[in-house]
C-alpha cells in the first residue's frame, strides 16, 4: 500500500464557486464519497487552514489541504453493459461543446456506491472520454426520470451553479399524488436533513431547516389521485416528495414518504416505480448563456399507467 502525503491545492479560476464535496470527489475518483463526507466532518480536511461544511463553495486561490490517504494499487473497474450504454446513449436531449442534458432513466442514480456499480456521471464519461471535466450541474433522486444537466468544464460549471442559485433555472416536474387535488397548492415549508443510525437519508419539515417553497398544479385528476405539475422554487433534497407528502397529498409510489395502502393499490393496477419524471428545465439568459428550454417527454411506463388508471376530469 502507498501513502500519500498531504497535499496543498490552489484553488484555480475553474474550481469557483464549486461545493468542496464535490471538488475533491472530481479530484479523487478512487476514494469513495463517504470517506470524502468523513474527511470534511472530522476537518481532516482544511481550506485555508480552517474548517468548512460540505457545501462550502470555493473562492479562486483558496488553500484546500487534502490529508494523507493509503490507496491500493488501481482497481480493474468492470466495463459497463453495452445495454446500459446504449441505453444512457439514446437518452441525450441536448448538446453542444460546453452542456450536455439527458433525459435520465427511472432506476438509473447518478453516482455509483451504495449497491450501485455504475453512476450516470461514470457512464457518460465512458460515453464522452473526451470530456475529461464532465461533471454533474445538479442531481435527481434514483427513482426519478427525466432532465438532467452534465457540464463539460468547470467554469460553466460554476456559470450553471450561478443560475442555479439564483433560481434562473427553473424545474417543472410532472408527479401523480393520492387524493383529489383541485386548486393550486403551494407549500413553504423548511426542510431539514437527518441521517439514520441505518446510513439512510431522510428529510422532513422543521423549523430550523433550510426554507423551501414547491407549487403543485393539478393537471388531470383519476378516481383517487392527481396527476400534477410541480414547479420547485428552491432546490432541497427530497423536497417535492417531503412537500407533497406534508400536504396528505404524497407521490404515488414513493417509498420513503409515501402512503403504503396507495402504493399497494397502484402496484396492482401496474404502477412499478415512484411517479415523478423531471419534465422541463428553462432558463433565463444572462451576459453569456442563451436561454435554453429542455424537455424530457413522460416515460412510456408512466404514460402507459395514466392512459389505464380510472376514469378522468380534466382542469
């Protein structure tokens, strides 16, 4: 085994504005990200010589101290399935020389671990491998399809993370949710993240959370559900699915939050997955970006299921 010696990294003009979490995960593809999470917690990790969060965003020129890490010799990584290749392949909505937008695949997630072998990040990497910065503008849960954004170098990286934050980039989402829902709905609530002794992720209102706002259109009300479209304000983890469940109204199949006698009935009348598909992203221009609308039309599966589920009112 070598072991490496702690190192001390600039900051360049490309790595601003980029989380810490996600810097050092593009720059140490070996280690895994739980171990990158622990190395910020117990501050192992140092910017500037001080501690940060996760979520710390870099300033250019900060000085970020990566500690001594034993590495084994280079894992043999198993070649991904043509199939699944393929698969993500014709999943592309979008490209040019800097952005690359996908229409991501239910049951595909977006970074291996955790029982997955193959991330979409790896994957279209393996697609592109001339696009050696491909990294990951934001990221949609693994039971969730639809519109996706890559970025092939880090300044637009950063330029996407702006508008990002700024809420110029807005995300509409179609979901099917338990009940008659048939008015407008919108829900500020602060979401809060908490970690069970398990290791999973769960989310769920508290006051001392993060603010979080998602309005709910209904679309196309069936015998006990709605169909909707969801436009998300700001962008938490588990937000829609918090949010909707929250409101009696939770997403159909959703495992983690929602109604267990709904999912029960949907499963049998042929609902085999979460039903909440990213439809469409647009964005406002600025100095450098077009605007850009992009859109991810709904899954044959989900499709199929809407066509079959009860008699419909439309709006």
């Amino acid at each position: 085994m070598e072991k490496r010696k702690a190192e001390h990294i600039r900051a360049g003009r490309g790595a601003a504005g980029r989380r810490i979490d996600n810097y050092l995960a593009g720059m140490l593809r070996d280690i895994p990200r739980s171990r990158i999470y622990r190395m910020l917690r117990t501050g192992e990790v140092r910017v500037n010589g001080g501690r940060v969060r996760q979520d710390y965003r870099l300033q250019e020129n900060d000085d970020v101290r990566v500690p001594p890490l034993f590495q084994g010799p280079p894992r043999v990584q198993a070649a991904p399935p043509a199939s699944l290749l393929n698969r993500l392949r014709k999943a592309v909505l979008y490209e040019d020389e800097r952005l690359l937008a996908i229409n991501k695949p239910a049951g595909c997630a977006v970074h291996a671990g955790s029982g997955e072998q193959f991330g979409v990040i790896a994957l279209m990497r393996a697609l592109r491998p001339d696009c050696r910065d491909l990294e990951l503008a934001h990221r949609l849960d693994k039971a969730t399809s639809g519109c996706l954004l890559l970025a092939k170098d880090q300044l637009y990286l950063r330029e996407l993370h702006e508008l990002l934050r700024h809420n110029r980039i807005h995300k509409h989402y179609l979901a099917l949710v338990y009940g008659k829902l048939r008015k407008k709905l919108e829900i500020s609530l602060p979401l809060r993240k908490n970690e069970l002794r398990s290791g999973e992720r769960m989310v769920m209102v508290d006051a001392t959370g993060k603010p979080a706002t998602t309005v709910f259109h209904p679309v196309r009300i069936l015998r006990d559900a709605t169909l909707v479209q969801v436009q998300i304000v700001t962008g938490r983890t588990h937000q829609i699915r918090v949010h909707a469940a929250s409101s009696g109204h939770p997403v159909a199949g959703d495992p983690k939050y929602g109604d267990r006698a709904f999912n029960r009935r949907l499963r049998q009348a042929g609902l085999r997955r979460m039903f909440l598909h990213a439809e469409r992203l647009v964005w406002q221009p600025n100095a450098t970006l077009p605007p850009l609308s992009l859109h991810a039309p709904l899954p044959d599966d989900l499709q199929h299921f809407l066509d079959h589920y009860g008699t419909t009112e439309r709006d």
